[in-house]
C-alpha cells in the first residue's frame, strides 16, 4: 500500500470507501427499490422479502468473480444476489448509475455523521482552551510584528468560530440519490406501467436522501463539489491554527508548543535536542493537498451531454481523500489543542519586548484631553510611556465570554 | 489597459473596483462611525454633520495626492475627509483594516445585488426555454453516443434547476464588516470610554453588513472565498451550457447554433463559410480561469497570527476578476439562450438515427411479460423493432412541468 | 486498499514506491556513504564490506518493528543495519534527510528509467500510425465546425511530435540527492577531519546521482516541481488524444472507435447497444486529477528556513500518484492508439458533408488569376463549386514523412 | 483601471502587451510573409516595399474603426495595411492564427529578453550578498527550532543558486511562430503554387523564431505552458527569499529587515512604531496568484480536433499576468536584496540562544573517540558543553567561495 490514507494517515472514516463497504450499500440500494416495486404492486411480497434477506448471504469475493467475467460491476452485483436470493426481479427498471450514485450519497451521508461528530469535538476542545486562557494576556501581533497586547482567549475564540462557521455549513449538507433511468426521464419506470417519480421517491426517503428536481443520467455534481468545499475549508481552518503553533513555537519566541513525549520519542537523529512541530507541519502539508481537489470537483460539474465518464476516475480519489483526510486532520488538531504546552514566562516576557506598543493607548487619552487625531498622533509619536499591558485588552474578555455563550 | 476585464469583458458591476467607488463607500465607512461616535457622545451632532457633509467634496485626486506624501492610503482619506470637513473627529479608534474590510463587505454586497438581478434574469431565459421545448423530442447522449429519447426540456430544465440552486445561495450569502480595532481586541474604542461592541454594531447595522462574532485585525477569509466559490459554481454551470451549445452544433450534429448575423459578422478569414460557437468557446475558456480563482481565496484563510498581508496583493485581483467575469458570462449566457436557434429537421434526424436504441423498451416489455430480467435483456438483445421515440419519454413532460413550477 | 493506484490503475511502477523499495534504496545510500567513509579512511575496508553484505539480510519487518520503540524511521533503519551488520559504523556524519533526499532520488531515477521506455513505445505506436494513416484525407474541424480536408496521418504526426518533446526533456532530466548534514554545511563530516563535499560528491557518483550546487537540509524542491511538471504535460498531450478518441467516435461522427471485444463486453445495462469511449474518458478523468498535482510541488519549494516538514505529507501522495497515474496513461493510450479502429465510410462520408469548404479554394485561384485579396473573397463567397478535397491536401504528405523521418 | 498590474504592480515589460504594441508586431508578421512571398517570386519588389513602408502609417485607431464594421481583427488589420499601402497583396495564404500565433511568440521573445536581464540583475544581487555575508555567522534553523550554525552566505549562496538554475531554463526557451494554414496542411500556399514549408521558414527566420515540426491550426500549447512555468518557478523562488525576509525580521528575531524609510513612510495608523515587511508580503500574496495561472495553460494544451477557442480568453489573461508580475516581483527582489537592512547584534543574540544546539559536535568527537553511534548519542544527549559556534561550520567558506566562482 502507497497512498498514506491507507494506513498511515487512515482513520476508521477510510471503511466507508473499501469495496465492502461499496457493496453492501449498493445492495441496499436495490433492496429499497425491490421494495418500491413491491409497494406499488409490480412485485409480491415473497419476492421483495426473498431479495432483502438475500443480501448477507452475497459475498464481495462472488461480486468481482462474475464481474471478471462480465466486465461490468452493477451487473456482476445484480447477478449475484439473483443468485443469493434465487429471484429475478432485482434492478428492474434501474440504470447503473441510479445504483452507483445513489450508493455515493449513502457514503458521503455516513461520512458527514462522523465529521460531524469530531468537528464538534474539535469545537469543544477549542472552546474549553477559549475559557481557560481569557485571563491569558499575551502580544498580538500582525505582519509578524508586535501589535498589541490580547489574550490568547481570543485566539481559541476565533477559531472555535470558525470552525463552528464550517459545522453549522456541513449539519445542512443534503445528500442525494437518483432512481431516474438511463437519461433522466424515468422511462423505464413508466414503461413498466408505474410512476417514476413515485419510486425514486419511495427509494429515497427509504435511504433517507433527498431527491433533486430534475437529473441526467447522475445527480448534478455542483452538490458534490459544494460538499468537498465545506470539507477543505475546515482544513484550511486547521491549516491556519497549525501554522500558528508553527509560529509559536519557534525558538525565538516559544510561548506554546505541541505535546512531545520525551522518553518515547527521538528528535532529529544528529540533532536530538530539538523540539519540532511535527504534528502541525504535517497538517499544513496535508492541507496543501487538499485545497487542489477542489479543482476536479469543479472541473466534473461540466459533463458532456446527459453524461460522460470523466468525473469516475478522479472521484475514485478525490472523494475518500478529502473525506479521510479532512477527518484526520480535525482528530489531530484535537489531540495538539488538548494537549498544547504553554510556557507562561515566554508569553510575559514576548509581551513585555515592545514597550512602544503602548503608544496607541497614549494617542486615545490625547484625543480625549481635546486634541484632534492627527495633533494626537504627532503627540504620541514622541512622547509616550509604558503601561500596564491589561489595560489594552478592550472588551477581549467580553467578547469572549460571548462567544463561549453563543457557540457552546 | 490590458486586462480584458477593463474593456472587452467588462460590464457595468466593474465600477464597483474602481477607485472612486472605494474612495465613496470607504468615506460611507467613515461618516458611519461618526454617527456612531455621536449617538453614544464621543463627538457632537454638528461634527457628525459637518463630516457627513462633507462626503460629496473629497476629490479622488486630492486623496491620491495626499497618499504620494504620506504613502498611506487610509491615512490620506482620514487627511481628505478632515480637511474638507474642517473637522478632526474622523476615524477615532479604527484600524485600517476597520474601514477597509468593511468597504469591501459593501462592494461585495453591491456587486452580488447586480448578481442576483442578472441570475435571475438567467434562470427565467432558461425556464422560458424550458418550457418552449418541453415538447421537443430528442436522443439523449451518454459518453458521446446515442442513449435514449428524451426532450430539449429536460436539458434546459436541469440548467434552470442547477442555476437556481446557485442563485439561492447567492441570495442567502451574509457580508461582514468589522470595527474591533487593530487586533480584535476594541481596545482602542473601550479607552475612549466607549463599547466597542456597541460601536461596530451601530456602524455595521448602519451600512447594512453583519458583524462577525469575533475578529482580529480583519474579518475571517472564510467568508471571502464561500462567496467566490458560489459565484464560481455559477461559471461552471454556464460553462455546462457552453460546452453543450458547443457539442450540439457541431457539424455533423447541428441541432442548435449560437445566433449568428450574416449580415455583420465574419468568419474565418480564409473560411468564411464556418459558423462557429465563439460566444460559447470564450465562455468555456474564461471558466478555466475563474475555477483557479478559489485558490488564491483558500489560501488566505490561512494568514498568520492577527494578521498578515499575504492575501492583500491578490485580492486585487481575484475579487474583482471572479465579479466582473461571472457577471460578463451571465450576461452571455442569458443572450446565448435567448437568442439560441434551433434545427428541428436535425434534431428529428439524428434522434432516429440509432434504431437500436429502442431495444430498452422491448425488454422492459419482455419482463411485464413474465421473463426474468437476464433472460430479457438476452432476447432483446437479438430481437428488436423501431420504435416510436415519443413512447420513451416517460415522465418528460411531467418532470419539465414540475420543475417550471417550481423554480418560477 | 482505496486509493485506485494501488490496484485498478496499478501498474508496475508502484513497487518503486512501496516500503520495501523504499527501504532497499535507503540501505543502498548508507552503503555508499559507508564505501566513502572507507574510501577516505575513516572506516576499515573490512567494516564497510560487513556494512554491504547485511544489506539482504536486514528485513522490512524488523525495522517497522525498531520504529514503533523509537518513532523515527532512519534511526530505525540504521539500529537494523547496525544489528544485521553487527558494525555501529553506519550513517556517520549524515542527518536523516541525506538519506531520504538521496533515495527519493534514486526513486525517481528508476521511475523515470520505466516511463522513458514506455514513453518511447507510445511514440514509436503514434508514428506507426502516422505513417499508416498518411494518404487517409478526413475533415479537418475547427471550433467544432468543418474546416478544410487533410489527413489522419497529420492528427498522429502532431501527436507523435508532442509526445516527442516531452520525451525529450524526460531523458535530460537530472537526479539529485545530497550528503551535506543538517543546514548543509557539512559540519558534521568535516568535524569527522573528512571533507564532505568529498563524500558527498563520492556518495552520489557510486549511485549515479548528481549533486547539487548547494543545499540547506533537502534538495531545492524547483528540481522536483519541474520533473512532475514534466510527467504532467505527458498526461494533458495524452488526454488530448483521449478527447480527439471521444470526439471522433460520436454516434454521428463515428470516424474512429476504442476496440471493443462483443463477446466478453457488457454495454451499459438498459442500454446493451452502445460503444462507449471508457478508456478515453478514463484518461480524461485522471488528467483533471494530475494536472493539480503542480500545486503542491510549486508550494513545496518555499519552505521556511532551513527547511520545515510541509512538503512531507503531500510528497507522500502526489509524487507516487503523478509517477503511477502517468505511467498508467502512458500504457493506456499505447494500447488505445494500437487497436484503435477505423471506419473509412464515415470518413469519407463526414469528409464530403460540407461542400462549401472549398471555397477557399476557389478564392486563392482568384487571387492568382489577379484579384486583389478583399475582391476574391467577395466572389468566392457568392460562387464557387465542388472538388477533389484531395487537391486541398497541401503539403500534408511531406510534412507526415518528415515528421516521421526526423523523429524515428 | 482595475487590475493592479495596469498600474500599481506595473512595470516597462506590460507596454509589450498594449494594443499598440500588439498591431506592430503583426504587422511585422504580414511584412515577413509579404517579403517571403515576393522571394519566391509571388509578389513583385515594390509590392513588398510598398507594404513594408506603409507598415508607420497605420493607425491603432483605423484598425478599430474596420474592426467595429467587420467584427473581425485581423481581416480589419489586413484592410488598414491594404488602405495604407494601396496594395492588396497582403496575408496571402495566411489563416488569422498564422498572424495571431506568431505574434504570440514575438511578444513572448520581446518579454524574455527583458524577464532575463532582470533575472540577471537579481542573481548578481544575490551572488554579492552571498559573498558580502560569507563571514556572518548565524543560527541555522529546520522546523522553525534551533538546528546549527550556519552563515548568512549558505542562505544567499542558495537563492543564487536556484535562480540561476531558473535563468538556465528561461536562456534556452524557444520561441514559436507559424505559417502553416487553416489546420496546418499549408494548402493555401501550396495551392498558389508556392512550397507553403519554405514560406513558413522564410517568415520565422526573418522574425527570429523557430518553425514547429508539425502544427495544426496553432502552435502547440506545451510550449506557452513550459514557458509560464518557467516564470513561475522564478515567483516560487521568490516567494522562499520573501518567506525568509518576513520570519527573520518578526519582533522577537529580527536580525534582518526590509527597507524603511522613517521620513515619509507611515506605519499602521493606531501603531506608528511598526516596521511591516510589506515589500515580502506582498510578494508572498503574488504568488498564491501566479502559481494557479499553470492550470489554464495546461488544460489549454488540450483543445480539440485541429482547434478551438477555449484558451483564448483565459490566455489573454494569464500570458500578460504572469509575465507582468514575474517581472515585478523580479524587480521588487532585486531592490530588496540590494536595500536589506542586518542587525549583526540579533544575529549573534539569535545564535548563542540555543546553548544544546552544539550537542551535535559532541556525539561526532565521541564517534572519533571509539564510540559506536548509538552510544555516542546517548552519551551526547546527557552531557556536552558550550562550544565556540564557528566550529560547526565545516565547509561553509567553501561551498561559498565554490558558488560566487560557478555562477558568476
């Protein structure tokens, strides 16, 4: 195995994508169809029940041994529970990609529950690190340059927002699947004396997925590509706090730094001092990744006619890889918040390096003795003096006492 | 000028980038916390006046000149306003980024109302469209090659379908600003004696944008690129369109052509007799560029610390060039499909060209018949009749019924 | 296993990239740099060959197992060699990256030895045809429409001089590795009393690398940003083949189709009759993907410092993916091309369909007869008759036995 | 205007791309074919000269003018030098790509020669820092943390390094042209009774181009995407050096910084005391730009059958923009480097920081001493003491001294 989503970075998302998995809720899929097709009269009963207790008896192993000799997978699949459950009304009426599609709405569903609940962990993680540094006075900075004094609640308050921004966008998220025939006109539903819409209906809600307006041959990868959006956007949230553990805990300024286990853990193998962020490098190496199978995504929304097959392979790999390693990625940066370091007398002692940091505030007094703003600038410019840093944290504790209150 | 945007691909929401347009809605930013200031009685009510009436006097070219001195642009709007003013109450407490992210938030939000004004205008072109064919038989096409019957409603059904899923998050999209001061922290509003929160919240409801639960320097980029990536779907859709206007007018396909003047219009210079998709070419090739577009916008989630300027130099560029182009092929698109002609004689030619793609019909009639699925697909297989195409359409007429319903 | 190179899309390219190569070419590096050290005088000759002969011996198992204790995969590797060798003078002076570095550029060495040689094969297949197809005169289209006649063999001349050219560049392509320790000073050698650009340069000749200039603790990443730029552009000249396939086996065009075995080749299922294009879109679908693999390389080479870990992770996807998917293309278009069938009624047929695109013809004997430009054209657009489309053939035989003289 | 590149970000090289500019070099592409065709004796001399001389007289303006009657801009050049030099025996056997194609490759000559004097300037700006700080000792770092010591010459020695090897790439570009008909058959000037391969060489050796083997409607886009590739590695490497400049002149390190003037330079409004590397981080935000203009130029190498018209518009964007701003970052480096500003104190501070960084050393004079490796470094990791910094130079004066010799 080559690609490190099949071990290295793997989490149990990854089991979603396996053949087996792809197996078992394709199977579903004609299971809920059989049992339309029963509900609406064109089959008994006996032969739905035959069908939907067939399906543990069908074995992957007998799947890719007929479609050795077929070449074609829905139908290798077709023909195997025909064989599992010895009745023939099975995918009547179906194309493959009512199958298929309808197959990746039901992986990318149970996929969504799981990064639903990690993200909201990581959320929580985000949120409990807010509250317990508001009181955390330490120097902002812009251009990587001392600012102003905060506190590193506001940091924590930031990116619990943020990554509250993407869950509330992926707890919305539909999922689609398609039971509309060969070009979307339901034709072979209706020729069968049944109403088309009835049964995508009925297969749908059985599913529980949603059924689009109108389809081709495949459900509109706009959707598709909106849902790999969300899922990059949360890495690129990651990406961001990543980089400011990076930032923090370079040697100059150390004020936080990812958990290192000193008695397991070799450094560099001539430098076996050093402490390296390791874990958040490899987050924002990851992301780098990530961010360009938006590309795909885009570019597969533009298929020719009611369908071609340029989207199949590149799915075959963008799809598992931002769903595996999006869920990675939120299971890390929960593990480096819960178990950040934090060296307090770093933090005081970078705040207290830019004594003219402090001159901002003399400008306000200045304005409000009754100067005007420029004359107050000019003022300040040249005269000012050092102050207590806590009295330029503004509303900082505030506001975040607010977003705790809002997002928990 | 060199940039097509500035000429050959502009319209009208281009005025939106121009330095005029900054220059007004950046001095609304600032007559807004004026009023602010004086609702809450830092400054008096003839000084917000004297500000606010001062708007119409700032000369763009008094700014720029200020800026060669100063080589501040936010500093030299303050200079401009404060010398038309006569007054010195301008801009106390803001950062840069105060005044600036919050233009932009009102750029954006002028430039998504023309949006959603020419979308719409889109979606009814193609509704309309949708209902003028929903009678139109043609063969549909999967991998290039002739599937099965079904009407040119459907395909403009799916593109009204698809267009209006765009429009509907473009209608939904929030635009912030921000006046939390240099690092999120209102410090400098709160050593006036004021409620920062307070402050942004009157400046922000004033202007009409929302303010983020929490900032730094700037608002968060997320936002920024949610909103490029729904206009970029937006190209990606017409470039759907484009590519299918393309493909059908092929030579040997013919079935709809872009409009074409005889009159006016060359051809080939040494072909003149072609009649070629240009229209549709230019709109695929402009989507090549807008889909790199949420690129640069992923990136710059990722700013370091409260801030850096990473995103700055090419948010020059994005914003504008992914606003001015979606709206330049919106407009296109809207002229292509109300202006499309249609070649009823090759659309009937070409649909009754593949005989055998009747053969689908024949085995669904073989299992209403009783046979077994496999067995039927075996005897269609062999034996088949020409069809009436019209007796495939299934539920065509329904669905393209529906859908106008729907989405009018 | 996910990932569609590890086994759908798999050729034999990949072992290059599994552990145990890995692994191998890592104690090859070591093996080398123990012959320099020998070499130098720093070890024994007796010392360096006990090193060279456990080579075979150290087992991937064993190291895996070393790493789980240590959590650091060189060390790991040198604690087995030290333990199969039973000498401790493996790896002296080099920091772990020395080694990586130098075997990811064996690595891309090997692979490159493959894609040349199948690269060369698919060229040699695209002349074949250049040459089989030379006197086969079809339509020449433009922007979709017909244009002007010319020949098959000008369409695989163009491709054969394309692939050529990346060919050419693949072959010219230099491997680096280095041996200069930790920020690329060669601290660690020289405090040895060696010279370490000696061992360097000693290093990478015995395992024909080159070295480069200077380096910090890895190779520039420009180098490996341009050899998978290179890979890339194989696959966008492949996937234009694979367009001009889809496009030309159109049901209405139907020039030319993929080979298609009746017996064992199931069509669509509801729709048994069709001749799709999978290969061709298969290779179109995977170039959407590879295109995007230059991103990350391009990101990868501005690394801070003297280096940081962002690169790693990503390398660990797109460097096997561009390698196997590249090769994968390359074998599947060798193929494709090869059996690619031929319907000569259609082409003919296609060819006479436009009669009218001879009039440029008929305009440039009126030039010669002694209109001026703008007149001729005038007349030829109102008048002109049919010909041999062979007489518009020009050049097109010359430059066909051109082509295939000079790049044989 | 709009686009940044139009004038903030503008440099001498965009007037390449300017209209005017534009019309000259066709022109000069119609005087080459003018001349050609009068050499093989098609044309009389003093039609060739009539034209050649008329080429002052036209008119940007005139063009536009035809060109809003014709709706076509070469036919509308082609009247305006007809008009000017009352002779009709012009682009004679040309197709518009012929014209348009090799004015392509003219501007992209005129480009490069100014890209590679500029690339020069900044590699000699460079090679003298290189050896002006090849005594100055810093602190060498990977992952952000402490590695060893190094010099400031090994940094620069690098960057020299890398952009030379980008200079070698961009010396040896050839520049493409064409002269080869509609879709590449050379009929129209074989039909005149002309040998359309002799024009075509005639018309690029005249202009200073090269003649593809093989062409269809337009030259090959794999050239223009190595060409812009090429660029962009110099914005990558770039990008490193401003990386670098950003994070060694953050607050807590700042051992280098840009340039700043105190004079007439504002710093940020609230925090006059600020000293931002704006300079790097605008080149940092360029770049996220320039990387993605690399996706359009591939995916255009792919258009179909003998051409279509998908990459012109996005060309017009991406060929202007990469070239521009690759150009202004080149300069903006250029300046940086000469202007960069040292604090010898920082450096030194920075060094002696990390007193265990000089472990190292230690593990290597134990290994002298006897010890196996692994024993030396567990001795190392418990016991070593503070050495003098320059002792863990090993060959930096050298691999220096190597560098400035070989590049300059």
């Amino acid at each position: 195995m080559i690609h490190p989503f099949e071990d290295r970075y793997r989490t149990e998302i990854a089991d979603i994508f396996e053949e087996q998995n792809r197996m078992l809720l394709m199977l579903n899929v004609e299971v809920a169809l059989a049992k339309a097709h029963f509900e609406v009269g064109l089959i008994r009963k006996d032969e739905y029940l035959q069908i939907k207790e067939a399906v543990p008896k069908v074995k992957l192993e007998d799947v890719k041994n007929i479609e050795k000799k077929t070449h074609h997978d829905i139908m290798a699949l077709v023909q195997a529970l025909t064989d599992a459950s010895k009745c023939d009304k099975i995918h009547i009426g179906a194309t493959s990609y009512d199958i298929v599609d309808t197959m990746l709405g039901l992986q990318l569903k149970q996929a969504n529950e799981i990064i639903i609940k990690d993200l909201s962990l990581l959320k929580n993680n985000l949120l409990e690190k807010t509250e317990s540094t508001k009181n955390l006075v330490c120097i902002g900075r812009t251009h990587g340059q001392h600012a102003l004094p905060m506190t590193y609640g506001l940091k924590f308050g930031l990116w619990s927002y943020e990554i509250n921004e993407c869950l509330k966008e992926l707890e919305k998220t539909s999922f689609y699947g398609k039971m509309s025939g060969a070009v979307g006109t339901f034709a072979s539903f209706d020729n069968l004396g049944e109403d088309g819409q009835v049964i995508q209906k009925k297969v749908l809600a059985e599913l529980g997925l949603e059924a689009p307006l109108i389809t081709n041959q495949i459900v509109s990868r706009l959707f598709l590509s909106r849902y790999l959006f969300n899922l990059i956007t949360v890495a690129c949230i990651i990406d961001k706090i990543a980089r400011e553990i990076r930032n923090l805990q370079r040697t100059e300024i150390f004020e936080i730094a990812e958990p290192f286990k000193k008695s397991s853990q070799a450094g560099s193998s001539t430098m076996p001092h050093k402490r390296n962020p390791h874990k958040s490098e490899n987050l924002c190496a990851l992301t780098k990744r990530l961010r360009t199978n938006i590309l795909p995504a885009l570019e597969n929304i533009s298929l020719e006619h009611e369908r071609d097959l340029t989207n199949s392979a590149n799915e075959r790999i963008i799809i598992p890889e931002t769903v595996i390693l999006t869920h990675y990625m939120i299971k890390q940066a929960s593990f480096l918040i819960n178990e950040l370091d934090f060296f307090n007398d770093n933090i005081s002692k970078n705040l207290h390096l830019s004594q003219n940091i402090y001159m901002e505030k003399k400008m306000m007094e200045l304005i409000k003795e009754g100067y005007g703003r420029q004359e107050a600038y000019k003022l300040a410019k040249d005269k000012f003096e050092q102050q207590d840093p806590e009295s330029y944290l503004g509303s900082s504790f505030r506001i975040v006492d607010k977003c705790i209150k809002e997002l928990k």
